[in-house]
C-alpha cells in the first residue's frame, strides 16, 4: 500500500461529487463541537439570558401592584375611604420591598442557569482541546448511521492517532504534550465541512465523521491532513506526525461496526511505518486510483 502519495483531488471539499448535495440539503446547519442541538435551543438560549431582567421587573411591578391593591381595599373595607398619604407610603415600601426580593430571585436564577449550562459544557466537550467528548461524537454518529442507511448516502470515519505521543510527554513533558494535542485537533477542524463533525476518544486518539464522503474522497481527505501537520511551520513545539485509518459505511453495518473497521484500518497503518493513511478491508484498493 502506498504511503505518501497524493491523490489527485485538487482542493475541492471531501465528497464533492452527487452525494454532498444531498447531504448538504439533509443534514441539520450546527455548530460545532458539541452535536445536534435540540429545535428552539438558541431561542431559549436567548431568552434565559434575558430572564433575570424580566423577572426582576415583572415581579417587582406585579408584588408593587398586588400590595397597593390589597391596601386600597383594606381602606374601603376598614374605612369606607381611602388614604392617599397612607397608600402613597405603602406604594414606596411595597416597591422597595419586592424590587429587594425579585433582586435576590433574578440573582439566584442567574448563577443556577450559569452553573447548569457549564454542567452541560463539560459533560459534553473535552476540557483540554475543546473537542466534543467520546459520548457525544457516539450518540450522533449512530444518529448520523441512520440517516446514511436510509437514504442510502455514503459515509466515512477517520480514525487519527499521533505517532509516538508517548515519547513527545517523556522528553518535553505533559504541558507541551497538551499543547500538541490542541494544535492536532486545530488541524483537524481546519479540514472539516459545516455538517462533519469530530471526537476526542481519550489519550492521543481522534475520530472524524464525514457525511457524504465515500472512501475515495475520505482517503484524499485524510492524507491532507497527515500533509497539514507533517509539513507544519516550526514552532516551540516538536514536529510530529500523524497515522489516520479509513474506514466506510456498507450495508447493514452498525455505528459500532464502522468504528472497529476504522480502528482496524489506523491498526494497519501503524504496523505499516506510521505516518500514514490506510483504508479498511475492500475500499483499500479503489480508494487510492
């Protein structure tokens, strides 16, 4: 199997022939990381930024209103008149005391809402490279599996794994090791299309999903991205290179089935000399002609 030769796909985007369009039109216009976002999620996003302030005024008129209410009355009731010295007094308590309230209340809902989305944040993302997590790069390539399957539109994953990472955290230390892991997963959302998406899997590992690319256009993809970071402006930080496993959805096959072929395909590549792309099982061949 070759090694470094580059294959002739110029600089169009992976999956440029019929099938991205398709996909372009299906797929959902999300941001990455992070998955697919529930419908009217920005909407509520927007809204509960701007609650806090809408509690406090609704609150503090609706209680300011309600109390000099409640005092009208107790006068026609106790006195058969009204007082307007004595409501203008109780309007100014009232309001002080409710806008107090409604103060503490917004504050609360701030910092509660605040510590919910961050729950939601690292729940979701890898806190060292920003990347979605492993869970969540699951969760949407079994959705992504689905919609392929039925519309029977081609799909590849990409398996990424840096070559000797171990050595790089020996010699230059865990800070410089993070450093690299960030630059790594840069490189990689350079290269990435509005609806491909990306997971860190732990440790040194990356997987990339490309919706409507089939093995061919992934192939293509892939060694411009081993290109991208082997031929890397020198900076502080090592060179190092990269080994990526091709793998592409067949019929009946399963998320997790796709996964292990990928991972089968980075194992080969490894084997092979590293610093290299390897496609899984009967796509290999076609996939560099």
């Amino acid at each position: 199997m070759s090694d470094t030769g580059t294959m002739e796909t110029g600089t169009e985007r992976p999956g440029s022939g019929g099938t991205t369009a398709a996909v372009n039109e299906e797929s959902p216009q999300e941001k990455r990381p992070g998955g697919k976002r529930r419908p009217g999620r920005d909407r509520w996003e927007r809204l509960s930024l701007l609650s806090p302030r809408a509690f406090f005024w609704i609150f503090t008129l609706g209680t300011t209103a309600l109390a000099e209410l409640l005092a009208f009355a107790f006068c026609l009731l106790a006195y058969g008149r009204a007082f307007p010295a004595f409501l203008l007094g109780w309007l100014v308590v009232a309001f002080l005391t409710a806008a107090s309230a409604s103060f503490v209340g917004s504050r609360v809902h701030t910092l509660s809402w605040e510590r919910q989305k961050s729950l939601e944040h690292y729940a979701t993302v890898d806190e060292l490279t920003g990347a979605p997590n492993r869970r969540v790069f699951a969760l949407r390539l079994e959705s992504e599996v689905d919609r392929c399957s039925r519309l029977q539109s081609a799909l590849c994953v990409v398996f990424i794994d840096i070559d000797f990472f171990k050595r790089i955290n020996d010699d230059y230390g865990h800070q410089v090791g993070d450093r690299v892991l960030r630059q790594i997963y840069s490189r990689l959302e350079e290269n990435l299309r509005l609806y491909d998406f990306i997971g860190r899997l732990g440790g040194d590992e990356f997987v990339m999903a490309l919706p409507g690319t089939d093995a061919h256009a992934a192939w293509g993809v892939a060694e411009r991205i081993r290109e991208s970071v082997q031929q890397a402006p020198a900076s502080s930080l090592p060179r190092v290179s990269i080994s990526l496993g091709v793998a592409e959805l067949e019929e009946g096959m399963n998320a997790e089935q796709l996964i292990r072929n990928a991972d089968m395909a980075l194992y080969t590549a490894k084997n092979n000399g590293r610093n290299r792309t390897e496609v899984y099982g009967p796509s290999a061949g076609s996939a560099r002609t």
